[in-house]
C-alpha cells in the first residue's frame, strides 16, 4: 500500500505565521513541479519524519492536499541543528512515466584490506546522479572496499548500474580510494556536495518555481 503523507494548504506566508505552524507542531513547505505549478503547503512534523525515515530521499510518495493526492519525492530540508527540528521542506512533484536525475548518497561497505594494512580510506564522492523513472530510482548506492588495499580506488566506471537505472557522473571520478600511510584523506572541494540540486526532467529545462529564503 502507498505511503500517503496529509498536507494542508497555506496562504499566508509572513515569518510570524510560520514559526506559529511551527510551535503548533507542524512544518511548513512548498510542493512544486513541471506540471503541478507551486503550492505553499503544512505538514505534521511527526508523521513527516516518520515518512522521510521510511521512504528515504529518494523514496515517492503520494501527498494528499486537501484530498487531492499527487506523487512527490523530497527534494530539500532545511534544519535548525540548534533547535532540533525541521524548519522547511521542498517536495517535488513528479511524472511517474517521464525518467530524472536525482543525488543518490553512497554508502560505504565492508572493511578495506588496505585500512587494515595501515592505509587511509579517502571517501571523495558521497552522492551521485542518478537517471531513472521515479519508481526505479534506488536508495542509496552500496560500495564494497572490502578487496580494496593501498593505491586501489573505485570509480564510477566500476559500478555497476541497476537494470532500470544509469549514472550520469564522469566514469572516471573517483569515489573513494586507500591512500598509504603517509597521506591524509583530502577535504572534499567547496561546492562538491551536489545534495541540494533539484531533480530534473531528462530533456526538461525547468527549473524550481520557489525561493524558499522568501520564507
């Protein structure tokens, strides 16, 4: 059975209407797409987290706006690390026939021969795109270092791409490698989380409809 998330509609958008919706539970967002426009919405912060947890980021499901139900992902969140909740979400409608791009994150596995040997394990690339219809676009993408031992890398090259899925990064950028002992792992480059780009419609140029810092 589909995941359904309830949403209400919102019309005012001022900062002191917001953290009322806040206080009372709730987190405001913005549901947008190619052809869904743009929507102010609310949702129950609770039961939210609870769909973000099942479905992952780049699970869909549906939201139910005022009994109107349409097919969403979550494209963004913005979070007060301070306060501890969640201060605004973008959901992003989509087209469950027409395939996109959406950050998938990568997950490390196993525990490289090379670490054990004293190397260090350089994790570059956290997230990569993915091209995929909706429904096929996988959770994250499990890389095994288990074999990996120092100067041995994995690059995008060595994937493997899923059945109903394909990369769109350089093949040769590399994910992650095992350094010698006398080299420390590099910070990744400013700018090289690509998280926060907006899932796109292969062959649209749309973009976003929404500056959520109005908000």
């Amino acid at each position: 059975m589909a995941t359904v998330l309830q949403a209400a509609k919102r019309e005012d958008r001022r900062g002191s209407r917001l953290n009322k919706i806040r206080k009372q539970g709730g987190v405001p967002g913005v549901i947008y797409g190619k052809s869904f426009g743009n929507e102010p919405v609310t949702v129950d912060e609770i039961v939210f987290i609870k769909t973000l947890r099942k479905q992952g980021k780049t699970g869909v499901f549906k939201l139910d706006i005022d009994g109107k139900q349409t097919d969403v992902m979550i494209y963004d969140l913005q979070y007060d690390r301070i306060k501890n909740e969640i201060i605004h979400v973008d959901f992003y409608a989509v087209d469950m026939k027409s395939k996109m791009s959406a950050d998938v994150p990568v997950h490390i596995v196993g525990d490289s021969v090379g670490v054990k040997n004293g190397g260090v394990l350089q994790h570059a690339v956290y997230e990569l795109s993915v091209e995929a219809l909706p429904a096929d676009l996988p959770e994250a993408i499990d890389v095994d270092v288990s074999k990996l031992d120092v100067n041995d890398s994995v690059q995008v090259k060595d994937l493997k791409a899923g059945a109903k899925f394909e990369f769109n990064n350089d093949p040769e950028e590399v994910i992650v490698s095992i350094l010698p002992p006398t080299e420390e792992p590099e910070e990744p480059a400013a700018g090289g989380d690509s998280g926060n780009q907006e899932p796109e419609l292969v062959g649209s140029d749309e973009a976003g409809n929404e500056d959520n810092n109005q908000e």
